[in-house]
C-alpha cells in the first residue's frame, strides 16, 4: 500500500477509494469517489500501465476530484469518480479481468457509476455491464448513447462561440485563425464543424496519417507543434495533451482565446490562469468546455434521448457566460471563477440535505 493513504485522501478531500485485487483474472485497479453531495459519482475507467502504484493513486484522485467540479459546473445531479486498472490495455484486458472490475463496481452499490475513458472501448463497457449496470458510455443498440466524443467536439464549438461573444463581441468563426493541437476523436469532429462555419484552421498532431485526414477532408494548414504555440491566432485549441500551457508556452502565445478540449491544460492551475489574466488572454476552463461527454452520459442514466443530450450541450455556452461575468465582476480568473462557482453549487446542496 502507498504510504500515507488516508492523509493524502484527507487532503484532496475524498470520500472513499477502493483498491481492487483479483489475483485470477489478475486485475489491479484503484476506484476514487471523490464526492456524492449532488448525486451518484461518475467517471469514465481509464486502463494503463502505470510505472507505480503512487502514480496511478495520483492519477485517480486528480481525476475524480476533476469531475467533481464538473459535474457541479454543468449543472448535473452528479459527483466525482474515476477509476484506473493497472495494465497495458494491449497485452493485459481480457473478459475476465473487465468482468472482475465490473463485479468491484457492483460492490458499491450505484455510489459509483463507471464509463469509457483513456485504454477503454464501448465494448470493454459491455464485459463491464455482465457484472453491473452501474456503466454508461454503451452502444446505441444496447440503449446507451455511443460515441461521446461528437457531443464533446459540439460543446466545444458552443465553448467558442461563448469566448468570442465576450472577448471580441462576434459569434460567428467564418475567417478566423484557430490552431488545433490533436487530432483524435474530438480534435476531428471539431475540424470538421470549424471547417463548415469557414475557419482557417491550423494543426498539429504527433501521428502524421491523422494530421494528413484533416488536411486532405478539411484543409487544414499542418503546422510543428513549435509554430502552433507562436502563431498569432483568435484561438488556440488544445485538444491533445494536458499541461501544454505553462510559463514556457504562455510567453509565445499570440492567441486571444484558448479553448480546447485537453484535459489538465494548465501545468499549474493557479500560476498559469494567472499568468493568463495578465496577459489578457482568454482561457476557457477545460472541464467547463468539455462537459458535452459527461452530459451526453449522463443523459443515458434516465433512458437515453439524443435532443434532450444536444440541448444540455448547447446550455456550455450559458454556462460560460456566467463564468466569465463572475471573473470580471471579481477580478480574479476564469478558472478561480468557475471552481467558486461549482464549490458553491455543492456546498449549498450540502446544507439544504442536511
């Protein structure tokens, strides 16, 4: 066992984390419930090896107490939770090993529902789903919403649209300079909507075959990761890894507006928004702007209806409004303002169930 469980858990505040060992299939997971104020915790399982049992404790307290904060922001009767299973998703998945998971998901008794994330399919949620139907993110014929990446890609689209009312006074992103570092599933759909509305899109991606999709379908202007963070933009969209925004990069930024879908952007939270602020660029709050997942699973949890799931997507845009109005009201960043907002959300539900 990591030395210190309970303090560092006391520290970030978490309710319970279960460690699951099953020598037969030879599944190691940790499953982290951050908090269950505002419902049920929900959060995707994420498969991957893992270098040390700290790390992927780490892993899986920042990760739960993430969708925490965005659960409550998106206006969702959710809580926090994420889980992680040590393994290559490769070489060490199997029937069993995801059954066994599903059966440790089912010993919680709905106080954490679990999904795809990072190593994980549709499929794998289906193994999961023998075990316990404490699982969201299944196939459409199976009555589950699929695909979450296309509402990602669409709150995403909605995210900037909001930006661009506040910082620039437009909606519309015909001509406009938009940068995108990642061209997975959401990076992608993203393109493809960005391209409709006449954007000049700029890319980078670390896999050449995904970088030449985009150019060839959308004409994307391929570009070195270096040239992305320089170039002068109306919005840079991270849509790969987290911690791209740091002193570093933030001292070549030219961008009015970063908006992406990244999870983790910021290498340090409270320094890099900061850093932004005064620089007066616009940061969107990551787990703000890439709720429309998370809603679109969530809508699965009362019978799943595609409208009903692209209406709560399309509420981002109202949701940033008031954040951004809050950060200016306070002089503070837009990242301060929408934590204090989903800690508000939380804590007044708090006090009215007790």
């Amino acid at each position: 066992m990591v030395k210190g469980v309970l303090k560092r858990i006391s520290e970030t505040d978490h309710e319970q984390v279960v460690y699951c060992n099953d020598s037969s299939s030879g599944l190691k997971a940790i499953i982290a419930i951050h908090n269950t104020v505002l419902g049920p915790a929900l959060g995707g399982c994420r498969m991957y090896p893992y270098k040390s049992e700290k790390d992927a404790l780490v892993d899986v307290l920042r990760l739960s107490r993430g969708m925490t904060y965005k659960a409550s922001i998106a206006n969702l009767n959710l809580g926090g939770g994420k889980a992680v299973i040590i393994g290559d998703p490769n070489s060490d998945k199997s029937e069993v090993l995801l059954r066994s998971f599903g059966s440790f998901v089912e010993s919680l008794n709905g106080k954490y529902i679990t999904a795809e994330d990072v190593g994980m399919s549709v499929h794998d949620m289906e193994f999961i789903r023998m075990e316990t139907n404490h699982v969201t993110g299944i196939k459409r014929a199976m009555g589950g919403s699929g695909d979450p990446s296309i509402l990602t890609a669409y709150g995403v689209f909605v995210g900037m649209q909001a930006a661009l009312k506040k910082k620039l006074g437009i909606t519309s992103l015909r001509d406009l300079r938009v940068g995108i570092q990642g061209f997975g599933k959401v990076g992608y759909y993203l393109c493809s909507r960005l391209h409709k509305e006449g954007a000049i899109i700029y890319g980078y991606d670390i896999d050449q075959s995904k970088l030449d999709t985009v150019v060839d379908e959308f004409g994307v202007i391929p570009v070195s990761n270096e040239e992305l963070i320089n170039l002068d933009l109306d919005i840079f969209s991270p849509c790969a890894l987290g911690a791209v925004i740091n002193p570093t990069t933030i001292k070549k930024m030219k961008c009015s507006i970063i908006a992406g879908a990244a999870n983790n952007q910021l290498e340090k939270e409270s320094r890099d928004s900061k850093l932004l602020l005064s620089k007066k660029i616009m940061y969107v709050p990551d787990y703000v702007i890439n709720a429309g997942g998370l809603m679109n699973v969530a809508s699965e949890l009362q019978g799943y209806n595609k409208d009903k799931a692209r209406y709560q997507v399309e509420g981002i845009y109202y949701i940033l409004m008031r954040i951004f109005d809050y950060a200016l009201a306070n002089n503070i960043s837009t990242l301060e303002a929408s934590n204090l907002l989903a800690e508000r959300r939380i804590n007044e539900f708090a006090k009215w169930h007790h």
